[in-house]
C-alpha cells in the first residue's frame, strides 16, 4: 500500500480492523539503499513501477502497520537536501 501524505501529517492514518486510525509513526525510509532494502518482493515492486529503482528515494513508512507514504514534492526536496 502506498499512501499520500496530507499536509502536517505526522502518524499514520491507515484504518485498523475496528476502524481506528493506526496512529503509529512515520519514519524516513530508503526502499533501494544499499544498507536499507525493502523486504516485501510486493511492495517493492510497486515502488519500482512508481517511482523506478532510486537509491536516492526517500518516502516514509509507517512503523506500526508498514504502510508507506509518498512524500510530497517540497518535502521531498527538503529530506534530499539534508542526506
Ligand atoms: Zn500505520
């Protein structure tokens, strides 16, 4: 699953089974770094189709559920600035 993250969000809004907010926090994630990989064959997969296979891209992936987050452009750009 890949989500957008809404502006100021800061946890994770992905429902649980009863219908609550997950609320679990986001982290800063490097699906193709070299000391990072993503483990899920599916959900990389889906990155790669999206975004191409970057060692330099950044979302964020919820530490809870494992839900991962686009980021938007501007803090995008932000986040890659400070590596
Ligand atoms: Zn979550």
């Amino acid at each position: 699953m890949i989500k957008d993250l809404l502006p100021r969000q800061v946890v994770c809004t992905v429902k649980g089974a009863k219908g609550k907010p997950c609320h679990g926090g986001l982290k800063r994630y490097h699906p193709f770094a070299t000391y990072y990989n993503e483990p899920d064959p599916d959900l990389k997969n889906k990155i790669r189709n999206e975004f191409g296979e970057d060692p330099k891209l950044i979302l964020l992936k919820c530490e809870t559920c494992k839900a991962v987050y686009r980021l938007p452009e501007e803090l995008r750009a932000k986040f890659q600035q400070s590596v």
